[in-house]
C-alpha cells in the first residue's frame, strides 16, 4: 500500500524516496501543509509511476477517525420522503470498518435482502479543527471524494440513530481518489449522478442541497473537533431504491457507478456474502 498522486493517467508514487512520503493518506493528512505541498510538487521528481490500469486502488482514506454522514440534506429527497425540511442537521456515525474502495465488492449480507445505494459528495478533512466559522471551513478541506453510503433499510429503522443500517462490512465505498479543493471550482454546485448496472438512478445537482459543506463543517466543529482523515458524506439526491413501487433493492451481479462532476466515478459490484467472509477467511 502507498499514497500516490495522479497525473495524466499515472500514479506518481509518494512513498518513493526522492518524495519519502508516509504510506497511508492519514498519515500523510497529519503532516498539514507541508505534506499536501510535497505531494503536489511530487510529479517534478523522478519518483516512480505507475499506469493507473496496472494498479489496485484502495479507499483514499482507509481508516477514517470519523465517518459521518448527514440525513435527508437534499431538497428532492426530503420530498420523496413525504417530509418537512428539517430545521437542523441531522447527523449519524458508520462505523469505520465499513470502508471499501473503487471496484472492491459490496457485500449482500445474509441478514438482510434491503440493501440501498445513496451517491453522495464527500469531504476529507485535512487538520485538525474547532469552531470553524464558515467563510474559513474550505480551509480545514484536504479534498473531496465520492461517497456511496449504502444502507441496510430495515436495519436503518430499528434504531433513531441509523448506525446499524449504515455500517454493515463493505457498505462505506469511498474513492477513486481525493479531489483537492483548487481543483473544484464550486463544490456547491456540482452535478452528482447513480446508474445501478446502466440505468440513471439518481441525477442531480449539489446546489440541492439544504446544508451547504461550510455549514456542515461549522456545525460539526462548534461541538467536537475534526481531524485529519475525517470523511463527511454530505447526503443523498432522490432516486435511492426505497422509494420506488416496489423497491428496488441491490442484489447480487448489479454494478454501481456514482459520477460526480470534477470529482471523480465510484464503481462497485454487488455480491453476496458467504461463509468465507463471514467467518474473515
């Protein structure tokens, strides 16, 4: 495993000594300016490169302190909710050991057959912080990423604080990679798409949102602080597979792909699990 920076096709490798960067993007995270800024001078060096076909990519940040997503954020989805918009943010944690990257499998877990999609933006926060005002919270932003923040419905439910629903093993796809802010021109207006195997599922745009990414970091961060390596999902458009008549659940052989624009395109596969997983064979 290494960090890497990706330039015209290519994996420019961090961890290679004329960079000598950490192996891990939290580790690299926790070095602050100077980390990013090495990282961003790293395609001058004769640092060694690798094909983007010939490489694994593994979820930019592979253990997240925080994993944290925002419930009903954008207007659409609140309505084919049948809610009210709500007044506050609405908060809830996924476990960390949900977390997978591009193309690894999403497992259909035996307990349940409710299994959801929701494409989301994410946020990776780059220092540690409190109290950020709003107009300083792109300052705190290491990058953005795509989020699938796939949901067990039934479990989802049983419970106020939805944590159950969110965390089953493989149901935090996070990737391709880390987005730097300067090159996304307005994260507030960005257009975020899902095809479950070809078909549109979800189309929509960031300016949808209730909450926008400066407000989720204050709110956050007026009560506890953020760290390096945090992952915010920032909530889901309409079009997730509840709220069809029937539902339309993922099951095994479907594919996933969420676009968003500038960012980058998440794809999984759906399998399910078997024994061998279970028992972490």
């Amino acid at each position: 495993m290494c960090t890497g920076v990706v330039t015209a096709g290519e994996i420019v490798d961090l961890t290679d000594s004329p960079v000598g960067m950490p192996r891990t993007m939290e580790d690299l995270l926790a070095l602050g300016s100077g980390g990013i800024a090495a990282a961003r001078a790293a395609p001058n060096t004769s640092a060694r490169r690798f094909a983007l076909g010939e490489v694994e990519l593994l979820a930019p940040v592979t253990n997240p302190p925080k994993f944290l997503g925002i419930g009903m954020n954008y207007r659409e989805h609140v309505a084919e909710l049948g809610k009210q918009l709500p007044e506050y943010q609405y908060w809830f944690n996924k476990q960390r050991t949900c977390v997978v990257g591009h193309r690894s499998p999403v497992l259909i877990p035996k307990l349940s057959d409710q299994v959801d999609y929701e494409g989301e933006l994410g946020i990776v926060i780059g220092r540690r912080c409190r109290n950020v005002p709003e107009e300083r919270a792109v300052e705190v932003v290491a990058g953005f990423t795509v989020v699938n923040d796939v949901s067990i419905r039934d479990f989802q439910w049983r419970t106020p604080t939805f944590t159950m629903g969110k965390s089953f093993d493989s149901h935090g796809p996070i990737g391709p990679w880390i987005t730097t802010p300067d090159e996304v021109e307005d994260p507030g207006d960005l257009s975020i798409k899902t095809w479950v195997n070809d078909e549109l599922r979800q189309d929509a745009r960031t300016s949808d949102m209730i909450f926008k990414f400066d407000e989720m970091i204050a709110y956050l961060t007026s009560v506890f602080p953020l760290e390096p390596g945090d992952v915010l999902a920032t909530g889901t458009p309409a079009g997730v597979g509840a709220n069809f008549t029937p539902p339309r659940w993922l099951t095994p052989g479907d594919t996933v792909r969420i676009e968003i624009e500038g960012i980058g395109t998440l794809e999984n596969s759906v399998v399910a699990e078997t024994e061998l997983d279970v028992l972490g064979v």
